[in-house]
C-alpha cells in the first residue's frame, strides 16, 4: 500500500476490553504499512533517584497491567507479517517522567510515599486486606497524576507527540493504524496538520465503566488483587524483619 495517499485510523481503546482487541485485529487484517502502539518500545533502566518510580511502575504494570490489559501480541505479529513498520508512543515508561513538570513530579513523589507508608500502616495493624488496596492506589494516583499532566501539556504533551509520530509516517503514504486510549484518540486529530487526510477516529467498542467491561474485568482483576495480596504480604513480612516502625 505505501506510495498511496496516506489513510489514517486511530482506533481508540479500553485498555482491558477483549472486544477493541478484536476490532483492531480485522483493523490490521485489512492492511497496515506503519502501526503506532501506546506503550514503551524498551524496557527502563531507573536509576537511584528515580526508584519510587521504577516501584511504582512494578506494582502497576507487572502487578496490574500483565493480568488485566488485553495482550497486544497478536497485532505486532499481523504488522510484522505484513512488513509494517511498528513504533511505540514512549522510548521507556520514564518518557512520562521526564516529560512531566518538577512541581508535578514533586506531587507525585509525595503521593507516593505517603500512601505508601499509610498502606503499611494499615497493614501492620491487622487490616492486610486494606493495606494491600492502599498499595495499589499508591502507585495509581502518582502514576495517573503524571500521565494525565504529561498528555494534557499545552506544548509537548503526550497526544501532540502521537500527532507527531502519525503526521511523520503519512508522509510515505500507506495506511497508518495508531491504537491508543480513548482520550488520547479523542484528543490526537487536534494537533494533525490540515494537510493531512482526515483521521479515521474509531471510538472503543463499549466504556470501562460498563457491564460487558466488568464481566471482562472479573476473573483477571481477582489473579490482579490475588497476586497483589501474596506480594503485599511478603512486603509486611520484609518490614517486620527490617523492624521498621509504622505503628
């Protein structure tokens, strides 16, 4: 297909549904040239100052994200076997750092730690359950906090980026796919230049606030919350034999 006038579909998603995974699956069957997939393209080497982070990240994506998001495998092996050139919206997961203000970075840092230690907390008074809750809310509200900051930034933001990175591989022509969020999908057509076709927007086949969302969330959010409480209790175990005073 490349050498044609670029065809562009950004195919917004619910990061967990099953039913947008199949969407972009027929999306990629039809043909693809050049695939943009929200996500890292290389794992992150944290450095000292930057740990919390990186303990954020664990909890969040290895805790969460590998038990509860769709596995987008299958979509990279449809675009390599359509010789298709693949990109990801972040080098590494500390793009999101980086790209965030100090201030923003410094009211992550404090969120965390914070409830972090008001997780352990709770923990060591008895109410593990609890704790382990508090845990994942510690690295969600940082992270999120971030995220949102990152994408929304009038200049440089997250969804200007993504523009970016559509606007550079339409040049060739082809057919462009970019699957990414919801919100950054209904945000992307923004920062596109005139000159361009006009975006195939594609909306996720149902919110994440509904029914068929939660009967897919079920089973891999209790492996999530499961895995979480095992680790959680290691953690309490770990700080009970380092005596570290929460209580």
């Amino acid at each position: 297909m490349s050498g044609t006038e670029a065809e562009i579909i950004i195919k917004g998603e619910v990061h967990t549904s099953k039913a947008d995974l199949n969407e972009e699956r027929e999306i990629l069957v039809e043909g693809v040239d050049y695939l943009i997939l929200e996500g890292q393209a290389e794992e992150a080497d944290y450095s000292l100052t930057q740990q919390w982070y990186g303990w954020i990240m664990l909890i969040f994506q290895y805790l969460f994200a590998r038990q509860v998001y769709a596995d987008k495998t299958i979509l990279k092996d449809l675009a390599d076997a359509q010789e298709a050139d693949i990109k990801y919206t972040r080098e590494t997961d500390l793009d999101v750092l980086h790209n965030s203000h100090l201030l923003v970075q410094i009211l992550a840092v404090v969120l965390f730690f914070v409830l972090l230690n008001y997780s352990l907390y709770v923990g060591m008074d008895g109410r593990v359950l609890q704790g382990a809750g508090w845990l994942f809310v510690s690295s969600l509200l940082p992270l999120l906090t971030l995220r949102i900051h990152e994408s929304r930034r009038s200049e440089g933001g997250r969804d200007e980026m993504i523009a970016q990175q559509i606007t550079e591989a339409s040049r060739e022509g082809g057919r462009v796919v970019a699957v990414v969020g919801d919100e950054h999908a209904k945000n992307i057509p923004d920062y596109l230049p005139d000159n361009l076709p006009e975006p195939d927007v594609r909306p996720p086949q149902y919110p994440f606030l509904s029914l068929p969302s939660f009967k897919e969330l079920f089973y891999p959010g209790f492996v999530f919350f499961s895995v979480l409480y095992v680790f959680y209790t290691a953690l309490l175990i770990y700080v009970q034999i380092l005596h570290i005073p929460f209580a």
